[in-house]
C-alpha cells in the first residue's frame, strides 16, 4: 500500500469552513438591506450563501430596488461590517485551525479559495492565526464571475502550480461544491447550512466535520 499524499493541493473554502461566518454575513446583510428598506430575514440570507457579496447585492436590488446608494456600494458597506464583526468576535468552525495544521504537515501545497474580498480574507486569517499555513489566498473578486463559477478554484490552483485533477476542495455550501466540480476537483463537504441532495451527491466524500478529516485523508492515502 503506497503512503504518497492522495492530493497534491488542498484548497479551502473561507466562510462556514474556517470560520463561523455566516452569522456575521445575515447581521451585516440583515442591517444594511433593512436600512434600504429591503426587509430580509435568515431565511434569505441563506437563499445566497457562497455567491460574492456584489452579486448578493444586485440580487436584493433586482428583487427590490430602492432609492440611495448603488449595488456596489452597498456591497462595501456590507464588506465592512463583517470585517468588524469578525475582528470583535469572529469564531473558528470546529476542529478549523486543527484541520488546516494537519493539511499542511502532509506534504502538499495549500490554498484558499474565498467569494469574500480581500480585505475579508486578511481579517479572518488574522483573527484565526493561521495565515502563515496558507501558500495562496485568492479572491473572486479578482474573476469575472463567482461561485458556482471555477474561476475561483482553478486561479488558485494555478498559484499553487497543481492541476485541477491533483487538487482536494474543501467547502460547506452548494455553489462552492458546484465550483470545485466545475473546476474538476475533487471536494470534501462539511455542511454548515442544508446543501440540496443532489448537489451533496456530486461531493468526493461528506464528512460530519473537519475533526473527522485525518482519519479520511489516511484511508484515501493507503488506497490509492
């Protein structure tokens, strides 16, 4: 039985995978749409979870225009408020920081891939502590379109110098599952949120969480 790494990148999703953020997301999103007069609730919030913050806002702006700042600004301002809710009291998921070490002594190359901007990403990495574990970080701010669109994915692993083949997706959300395939990776679920059945089917392996990772990494790494 061989022992060689079964990847030789291993991507992460940012929200709902590292960090406990989508409760941040729905109040900054609950907030600032309200202050609009686009009443939404949890509920509709999860209605777009995954996609980037820009295309959340045209979304709500389409469902229900209103008079004052455009789409984009409304946006920023939505980035801005999860950034100061991250730094005051951002959380790690569940075994998050555990998960990340772990990847990174086996041998591999390891990326993020986020829908949050920038400015998010740093601020997440600096709250959790373990930005010196990521090789790149890569936004879809910086692509045309964003998840379920690959462009996320495979710009990261074209940083990482790894095939898209050779690369393990590591995400909680249906349009982040649908990117990683679409890129032909393959993806390790850990639901944060209901992921529709069949999109969960398109999924390498779903794990109950990131705790339960190791033990799944082994198995696929003495099969292979």
């Amino acid at each position: 039985m061989s022992s060689r790494a079964p990847f030789d990148a291993v991507i992460f999703d940012m929200d709902g995978v590292l960090i406990n953020s989508e409760p941040l997301w729905h109040v900054a999103e609950i907030e600032v749409f309200g202050a609009l007069g686009v009443p939404l609730t949890p509920a509709d919030c999860v209605k777009t979870t995954g996609r980037r913050i820009d295309e959340v806002a045209r979304y709500w702006f389409e469902q229900s225009p209103w008079q004052g700042p455009p789409p984009e600004r409304v946006a920023r301002s939505i980035v801005a408020r999860v950034c100061g809710l991250v730094t005051e009291r951002g959380e790690a998921m569940p075994w998050a920081r555990e998960a990340v070490r772990f990847v990174a002594r086996q041998g591999v190359r390891v990326g993020l891939a986020s829908s949050s901007d920038e400015v998010l990403i740093r601020a997440v990495l600096a709250r959790l502590g373990i930005g010196s574990h990521f090789e790149v970080t890569h936004s879809a701010e910086h692509e045309p379109l964003g998840k379920p669109h690959p462009g996320v994915y495979l710009s990261t692993a074209r940083k990482l110098d790894a095939r898209p083949e050779r690369c393990l997706a590591i995400e909680d959300s249906g349009n982040g599952i649908r990117a990683a395939v679409a890129a032909g990776m393959r993806v390790v679920v850990v639901p944060d949120l209901p992921v529709a059945p069949d999109t969960l089917a398109l999924a390498t392996a779903v794990l109950p969480s990131l705790e339960a990772l190791p033990a799944w990494w082994t198995e696929r790494a003495t099969s292979e």
